[in-house]
C-alpha cells in the first residue's frame, strides 16, 4: 500500500506541474493574475477539507506548525508561478524540485538523525552537478535575475514543507493531520489576500486577465482537488518513510515524467548538455533514493 501511495503521490505532482507549467505560460500575465488564483484555489481547499474533516479545535503546536505549513506552500506556489514566466517550464521544475528535495531529504538525518549510507551523499554532490549541467550559459542568457531569485524562493517554500510535516507525524499531535492541512489552507489563503491587496495599492495598473471559465475553471478545480489529495496522501507517506527515501523517490518520479511531458506540451527542447544534466541528476537521486543500494544488494 505504501508503494501505491506513493505512485499516486507522483502522478498527482506530475498533474500539478502541468496545470501550473500551463496557467504560468497561458493564463497568467501578471502578479495579480497569480495570486488571484492562489486565493480561488486556496478558499476551496479549505472548502473540501471543512467537507471531510469536520475537526476544527487543534492543538496550539498543530496550529503554529499549519501557519508554517501555509506561507512556505504560499511562498513555493507564487515563486514557481513566476519561474514560469520568466524561464523555460521544464528546467525551472527540475532546478526548483531538486532544490526542494534536497533540503527535505537531509532534514531527516540532520534533525531526526535518520540513518544516510555513502551511496545517498555521493547522490547529493551529484545532484548539484546536475542542477550545474542544466542552468547552461545559453539558458542563462535567455533569462533575467528575477527568475534565478524566484527559482530560489520556490526550492526554499518548498523544502520547508517537508520538515514542517515531519514535525507534525513525529509529535504527540500526529493524529491531527486533518486539522493541520485545513488550518494550512486557511494560513495559506489569508496570507494570499493580504498579498494581493498590497499588490493592488503598488500596481495599480495591473487587472486580472482572464476569466474563470472553460479550460481555465476545469484547471482551477483540477489544482484544488490535486492540492488536497497531496497534503492528505503525503504527510501519511512522511510518516511511514524516511525523508531520505521518501522526499527523492517522490520527487524522481515526478520530474522525470514531467519533464518529459513538458518538452510535448510547451515546445521546450533541451540540449546535449542539458541531457547529460537530466541523466545525472536522475543517478542522484536513483542514489540518495537507496534504489541503487538495494540493486546491489539483490545481486
């Protein structure tokens, strides 16, 4: 059951980073449009998990742990959005995604003191050869200074979520995952509100550029039911697996079937050294994953 878990973890991310690769080259113009849609998105995640849980008196720690959990989600959703607008879908997913893992993964034997075999740190150093080999003095060109920042912001917001969920599954407040992802919503929507008003008063030039209908209405709810799913699936997968394990296996799957999809769906090629950066960064993570450990094993 854990391994499907995990399966379905990874065709809901790969889902994910389509419709957001989509809405950020296709809908999106500007700030407001982004953050009008975290705003709809977020309202109706808390709609659904209201639906399902019907617990709404959490622990302080729970409480404190959900509003964490809400500006890191804010901060990696806005971040990504951006990225797209500013640089090619598939090698913003694969930087940002590898940067997250990374911090994710090693939270578990630095604070947990998860056990890390040799196999896993040569996977890590490898992993920055890897994110080295993609961002190519041509891509570099291409892009502005905004995208390396935003780049950064969503590797950080989405690193963060990790941890903060393994505070959680670790605690005496474990049971309280229901609480914690709707109070994460809630955080998250709030914080998404006040942006855009701040937003409205320094630009007022800026108007929503689209309308929610037709494709744009089926991606909205489309992203809000993936949302869900992947906070109630996930912080049950960090509970039953090792960040170290869990975090690379999650995010090797999804970045390699996205980034195939992305070249398909946005028209993006990559180059040889591009290529050979992707290849790399897959061995990375077959190796900070201990699929390879295992493989050696078995023989």
């Amino acid at each position: 059951m854990v391994i499907f878990s995990l399966f379905l973890s990874v065709m809901a991310y790969v889902l994910v980073m389509l419709g957001m690769g989509s809405l950020g080259k296709n809908v999106f113009s500007n700030t407001r449009d982004q953050l009008f849609f975290q705003i709809v998105r977020n309202f109706l995640c808390v709609i659904m998990m209201a639906v399902i849980g019907h617990r709404f008196l959490p622990h302080g720690l729970t409480l404190l742990l959900a509003g964490a959990m809400g500006a890191a989600s804010l901060l990696s959703s806005v971040s990504s959005l951006a990225c797209y607008q500013y640089g090619p879908v598939s090698i913003s997913i694969l930087i940002f995604s590898s940067m997250s893992m990374l911090i994710s993964s090693l939270a578990g034997p630095v604070f947990w003191k998860e056990s890390i075999s040799i196999l896993q740190i040569i996977g890590i150093v490898l992993s920055v050869v890897s994110m080295a080999l993609l961002t190519e003095k041509s891509l570099v060109q291409k892009t502005s200074f905004k995208w390396f920042i935003f780049l950064i912001l969503a590797g950080i917001g989405g690193g963060m979520q990790g941890p903060v969920q393994k505070i959680l599954a670790t605690s005496a407040y474990a049971n309280e995952n229901i609480e914690f992802i709707t109070y994460s919503f809630v955080f998250s929507t709030l914080a998404s509100v006040i942006t855009y008003f701040l937003i409205c008063r320094t630009k007022k030039e800026e108007r929503i550029t689209y309308k929610i209908r037709g494709t744009v209405l089926l991606l909205f709810l489309s992203q809000t039911v993936l949302a869900v799913f992947l906070n109630i699936n996930n912080l049950q997968l960090v509970k039953d697996l090792p960040t170290v394990i869990f975090f690379p296996a999650y995010t090797i799957g999804g970045l390699l079937i996205t980034t195939i999809a992305s070249r398909f769906m946005f028209k993006e090629k990559m180059s040889s050294r591009q290529t050979g950066g992707f290849i790399c960064g897959l061995f990375a993570l077959l190796l900070i994953s201990g699929t390879l450990d295992k493989m050696i094993a078995l023989l």
